[in-house]
C-alpha cells in the first residue's frame, strides 16, 4: 500500500469513528435534553481544568458569543457555574456544578461502555493513545509525509 493510499484509509477510519462516536452520543445527548454542542461542552469542562468561554469556545470552534449563549441555557439548567478567574479580574471560569459533575459522569461511563476502542485490548488501546497523541500533538510532517501532502496539492492545482 503507498502512502497516498494509507492516508486515504487512516482518512476513512477516522471519519467512521467519529460517526459512530456521534451517533452514540447524539442518542445520550437526546435523553439527556441536550445539544451535541452542549454534550461536547460537558466533555470539554470535565476534562479536569477549568476555562473560560473563550477557550470553550476555541475548543469548540464556535463564535465566543455561539458559547456564551450555551454556557448561559447550562447555567439555567444547573449543569455549570461561572465564578471569578483567580488571576483576572475581567473573566470568569466556567465550572461543571455537582448537577453537571453527575451528568459528565453519565457521559463517561456510557462513551466508555460503548467505546469503538473496547475492540481493542489494553495494551493496543495504549499503543494507539501514543499514535494518535503523536499526531495531535507532534510537529508537522516533514520528509515522506510532507511529500504525500505535497503531492496532493499539485494534484489538486
């Protein structure tokens, strides 16, 4: 297999667990009465350090006004507060409530009861965590990698 090929198939199995992953989170999303944004929000908060709209909304790639509007319907449902950042004055920090903690801990237990990785054993989930942290957090491709890209931009030219 080439490497054009390869990157078309790594392609086609991320965008087949990110439907499935939506799918399965869209129905707890539904019984839980909130948006898909809303869930990714909860996801978002609960993953330990607390942030602001901005950076929710960074995270979200929405507009800041688009999470402020949804920080402010999951405030109304109990699920977040806002409280003084500890070293700015003008901004506020958005926390899960103990409403929003339970919540998020249905999130967790139903993504990881559902999983598409509980396929996988322990240790091939943990081989694919540090693929998969590489990509996200690793420089941009030189060398091989860097020319497939290439390539398929003069391609598309």
């Amino acid at each position: 297999m080439d490497d054009r090929q390869l990157t078309e198939e790594l392609y086609d199995s991320l965008f087949a667990i990110r439907t499935q992953v939506h799918a399965e989170l869209k129905e707890l999303a539904r019984e839980a009465g909130l948006t898909d944004t809303q869930t990714d929000a909860l996801w978002r908060l609960s993953r330990g350090r607390e942030m602001t709209a901005r950076r929710l909304a960074d995270l979200l790639q929405c507009d800041a006004s688009t999470a402020t509007s949804m920080i402010d319907r999951l405030e109304k449902r109990g699920l977040v507060r806002r409280v003084p950042h500890p070293t700015d004055r003008r901004a506020k920090v958005v926390q899960l409530t103990p409403e929003g903690c339970a919540l998020r801990d249905r999130v967790i237990q139903y993504t990881t009861e559902h999983s598409p990785f509980a396929r996988l054993d322990h240790e091939s989930r943990l081989r694919l965590h540090t693929l998969l942290r590489e990509v996200t957090d690793g420089p941009r491709p030189t060398g091989e990698a860097a020319g497939v890209e290439g390539t398929v931009k003069e391609e598309q030219r």
